[in-house]
C-alpha cells in the first residue's frame, strides 16, 4: 500500500465527471488500498478517487457511527456508487474536505440514503445510511460528478489548521 498525493482545488480532475469503473483488477485492488490508507493517514472519514488523481468511481468511507469508543469504525469501499434514494427529510451539517484545505460550510442534505454499487470485487452491494455516515457518502458520490461542499454550501468560512474530510461539528 502507499500514500498517494491529496489534489486539492483548483485542480480540475476535482471538476471532471469521473468514469465508470470496468475491471475489477489488480489496478484497481491497488487504488483502493491505497485510497484507504490516504484517508486514514490524512485523517480523513472518506476520500474519492478523483481526489487522488484517478478520474474513476470509486469512494472509501471509514466512519464510526456508534458513540462508543470501543467499536471500531466500519469501513465501506464501493465501486461505481450510486444513491439510489434521498430522505425527503433534510439536515444541516457542518463539511469539510480534504482537496479544499482550511475551508468549511454548512451544507443541506437528505438525512438518509440508499447506496447501491459494487464491492472491491465486482459483486453487488447495497447501503442504508442515515446521519453522518449518510452525508458522507453524498459528499463522495458528489466528487464523482464534479461537485464539491462548497457549490451545495449556504454559507463557508475560513477556518485555521488542517482541515479534515467533513468533520462532525461536535
Ligand atoms: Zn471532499
């Protein structure tokens, strides 16, 4: 595994729509551990492959969903993710991003989604998310089209130090 370089904006991969994933090869096993390992060493809660200069669809999302400190968090990895289905229920929350260094804002999305895709391996997986781990995965299916925190945002602010990937404002 290895660290790859975050791009960050105004890079414009960041702004391309990504392509569809087609072999589930030793490429791509390769991308996705290495994708993992970028978003842990950033910290970050996921990353998109575009972020790491690959324009595929790809997303790794690693977030703790239980307060309890004891459980691991859980970590998804899906191929060619879609959302399948948004809350009609919205929420505000407060992102991040790790290609958009030191800036934050408040972002509306649907409280919960289904994501459809596939696994590292080509079969087909399906995800019920709500909360957090539901923006998350909206966040990085947005980096797929293109579209970044910023463009959906009501309101963004510079903050100092690093920033992570969607930080829960706690
Ligand atoms: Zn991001």
């Amino acid at each position: 595994m290895a660290i790859r370089e975050i791009i960050t904006v105004p890079d414009k991969i960041l702004r391309g729509k990504a392509r569809k994933v087609t072999s589930f090869g030793v490429e791509l096993q390769t991308l996705i551990d290495d994708m993992v390992e970028t978003m842990r060493v950033a910290p970050g809660v996921g990353l998109a492959a575009p972020q790491v200069n690959v324009p595929l669809r790809a997303i790794v999302v690693e977030f703790n969903e239980s307060e309890d400190e004891e459980t691991p968090p859980k970590l998804y990895m899906v191929v060619n993710p879609k959302i399948t289905r948004f809350s009609s229920d919205q929420d505000i929350g407060t992102e991040g991003c790790l290609s958009i260094p030191r800036i934050v804002g408040d972002v509306e999305r649907p409280i919960s989604v289904t994501v459809k895709g596939f696994n590292r391996h080509g079969q087909p997986l399906k995800i019920k998310a709500s909360g957090w781990l539901a923006r998350i995965f909206q966040h990085e299916v947005d980096h797929l089209d293109g579209v970044l925190f910023v463009d959906r945002a009501d309101k963004v602010w510079q903050i100092e130090g690093e920033t992570t990937q969607i930080a829960p404002a706690d």
